[in-house]
C-alpha cells in the first residue's frame, strides 16, 4: 500500500471517531461493528451488491431457458472451459482500459457495457436469433466480473480494518440477493418471458450505476476532507481513485505468490464445490428413478421429484447462508481474522466428503451440501474478499478480475474433466468423494501459504500507517 493511501486512510480513520453514531451506525451495530460515519457507505454497498445479484437471478432462468432449448444439456456441460478460453481474451483487455481510465470510469464504463449488451440481445431475440450458446457465455462472464469489480470498489474504499468489520454487512446483500432475486425471477418470468427480463436486468444494473456513483461521491469528500490538513498535494490524492498501471491482471498472479496461491485457492475451492454438485445431481437422479420404481413417487414425474429436492435444498442453503452472513461473519472475522476464516469451509467440506466416502446416502450429501454451499455463500465470499484489502489498486481490479473469472471458470473445466474421467473409469460416489478429500486437502496446503502470505503485508501495512 503506498504512503498516500496509508495517510488517506489514516487521516480518514481518525476523523471518523470524533462523531456519534448516527441512526444507522446504530441499527446496523448489532451485525458488525459499525463506527460513527460508516453506516450509510455500508449499507449502500449492501444494496447495490443485492441489486447486482438480483439482476443475475432474473436473467440466470432466462440463460437456462435458451441453452437448453436450443443446445441441451450436454452442450452446456461443454460451456464452461469456453468460457475460460474467452477469459484470457477479456481480462487482459479489462486490465488496458483500467490503465486509461479513472476508478468511476472504469466501473461505470463496464457495467454500461454489459447494460448495452443486454439491450442488444433483447433486440435480438425479437428477431429470433438464436442465442443460446452466446447468452450462456456470456452470463458466466458478465456474473464474475461485474461481482468481481463491485468487491474490487468496495476493497478500494475500504481499508483493510474497516473491510474485517464491515464486509459482514456488505456481504448480506449478496445473500439477499440470492434469496430474494430467485424469487423476483419466478414472480416475472411467466408473464414476461425470457427477453423483457433482460431489459430488467439491465434497469437494475442502471440503478447499481447511480449507486456506486453516490458511494464514490461521498467517500471522495470525507477522504478528501480529512486529508485536508495533511502534506498531500493534488497529484498524491488524485492517486486515490485514478487509473492504474500498465501491468495485466495476470501478470500481476503470476509474478506475486500470494496473489497466485489466492488463484489455485479460487481453482480448488470451485473444482470441490463442482463435483460435490455432481455427487449431489446424480445421487438425486438415482432417487427418484428408484422412487418412481418401487411405486412411491406420490404421482409426480421424475422431473418434478427432482425439482421439488432442489427447491427445498436450495431454501436452506440460503436461508443458512444469509443467517450465518448475518450474525456469524463479523465474529469469525474478529476473533479468527481473515486467515483464520478461510479455514472455514475447507474443514467443513472435508468433513462432508470424509463422511461420504463411507455412507453415500442422499440425505447425508443433503446435509453436507447445504453446510458446504452455506458457508461459502457467507464466511467464504466474505472472506476471500478481504483477502484483498491489503493488496495494492492494482491487484484489487486486475487481478482480482483474473482470479475470480479465470480461475474460477479453470475450477468448472477441472471438475468436468474429472467427472469424464470419472465416467469412464465407471466411479462410484465414494470414490468422487475421495478424489474431493484429496483436493481438499490440497486447498488445506494453499490456505497455509496464503496465511504466511498474508501475515507478510498486512505487517508491511500496519508498520507503514504506523
């Protein structure tokens, strides 16, 4: 972190404390530890983070609607190793732009990108143009990296003490998000169809715009306003929020260990997460196959046995998510700090798939999904966001654009290929669950490393503010 930034945030810090909590410092104090100012920001980020995962939700049923009907299923087990291969396109050319522009440019010029493709592709459904194969693509895009620069802000506003404390409350509006945006989906996608929710999406991603630009406007001033009295010149503050250096987002992984072991961490923890989801989707597929045939599926279709498993799956993934996002992050974050937590989910996962690999009966996957899906929709994400906070401008946009995009979409391909390998090789469900034991416990070994890591330049961090 330079040493105008460290002043900013020094300077800003300070000044904070010289004010009583106001309203919402207070009503958001029971969930995180909330200073006096710090509500508002926090609560805007929260609704903007919601509205971006609900524009997702409305369009996520329209993108399966069009793939299935027009390429089927196995087409779509295909996409995601497309999808990496155009993200070694798009992220370097994200990393070009973000080197011209300033940080509100580089997000409103983004996200009016994707509104614009939106718009495109409603004009082109009107024409029956088939787009199932480049929606699905480009969903699994547009979902990344519009979440990845939305935490790439927030990481940029906040410094690395305010993001432990209030990323917890940050964090709640994704999980609103998936809670409620599913639900506005179903609400909307029989009486308009699939090409209005685009032009929706695209109304929510709008009003994300007007949001950030309000975020961006009031951090500014208090920033700006506390280095008032400071050493500072024009030059050092317009560093604050101007665009970045010359250097590609995966450039910055490769030549920076920490950065590269948060990647493979990224790779590993969704390679896990991918095949447990297999495990899960065929074991419920022998289930109501064998339901059906011992005359106990209550009249309803295989279809619809599997539909009503997922709905109820689903339900508590995220009620338990948003419960633990709310009352449970700020604390792990505060007594076990980041490095502490992302040990979370990688304890929890290899417990699930230890029990599998003796009794792989569906209600105990059932059990050791919704535990595992839970906690990284909450202690995770929040988690690996703060990974961030004491990482340079740069890395917070560039690389962690190739890292939550590219590496992430690697994970889908690493699990595909090994579920195909898996096929041939005729795998029982133990034995996928102990290929996922193995790659925990390689995630286990990254988290060491990354703990070492980070323990390195958070120390750099607090010396330099000191």
């Amino acid at each position: 972190m330079s040493d105008s930034t460290n002043a900013a945030s020094v300077a800003w810090g300070s000044s904070l404390e010289l004010k009583p909590k106001g309203r919402i410092d207070r009503l958001l104090s029971p969930f995180a530890e909330v200073r006096s100012g710090e509500g508002v920001t926090a609560l805007l980020f929260m609704l903007n983070v919601f509205l971006v995962l609900t524009a997702y939700s409305v369009i996520k049923p329209v993108r399966e609607s069009l793939i299935l009907s027009g390429g089927g299923a196995e087409l779509k087990s295909y996409l995601g190793a497309g999808m990496a291969l155009l993200l070694l396109i798009i992220v370097p050319v994200y990393g070009k732009f973000a080197s011209r522009v300033n940080r509100i440019l580089l997000i409103n010029g983004i996200t009016l990108f994707f509104i614009s493709n939106l718009i495109l592709f409603y004009f082109l459904g009107q024409l029956d143009v088939p787009l199932g194969v480049a929606f699905f693509l480009w969903v699994g895009i547009f979902n990344l990296m519009v979440t990845a620069q939305f935490w790439a802000f927030a990481n940029d506003l906040y410094t690395e003490e305010q993001g432990k404390r209030l990323f917890a409350i940050v964090g709640f509006g994704s999980s609103l998000g998936a809670v409620l945006g599913a639900r506005i989906a179903g609400l909307l996608f029989k009486p308009f169809g699939p090409y209005p929710m685009m032009l929706v999406a695209a109304g929510l991603l709008g009003i994300c715009i007007l949001i950030t630009n309000l975020i961006n406007q009031r951090e500014k001033r208090k920033q700006f306003s506390a280095l008032k009295d400071t050493v500072m010149d024009a030059k050092q503050r317009e560093k604050l929020e101007g665009p970045l250096g010359k250097e590609g987002g995966f450039q910055l992984v490769l030549k920076n260990r920490y950065l590269l072991l948060v990647g493979m961490m990224m790779l590993i923890l969704n390679t896990v997460n991918t095949t447990g989801e297999f495990i899960l989707g065929s074991t419920v597929s022998q289930t109501a196959r064998a339901t059906l045939a011992s005359g106990l599926g209550g009249g309803l279709s295989e279809k619809q046995l599997i539909g009503v498993f997922y709905a109820d799956y689903q339900f508590w993934a995220n009620l338990l998510g948003a419960f633990l996002q709310l009352f449970g992050v700020s604390r792990i974050l505060k007594y076990a700090g980041v490095r502490g937590a992302i040990f979370v989910l990688p304890l929890i996962a290899l417990g699930g798939y230890s029990v599998l690999a003796f009794v792989p009966i569906l209600s105990y996957i059932r059990i050791a999904k919704i535990l595992e899906n839970s906690t990284d929709y909450s202690v995770q994400n929040t988690a690996r966001q703060a990974l961030f906070l004491p990482t340079s401008r740069e890395a917070k946009y560039k690389a962690k654009t190739a890292i939550d995009s590219f590496f992430w979409r690697t994970g889908d391909a690493l699990s595909g290929l090994l579920v195909f390998i898996g096929a041939r090789l005729a795998f029982t469900t133990q034995r996928f669950a102990i290929a996922n034991i193995l790659f925990v416990i390689v995630w286990v070994v990254i988290c060491l490393g990354i703990t070492q890591e980070h323990r390195k330049i958070s120390t750099v961090d607090v010396r330099a503010a000191a």
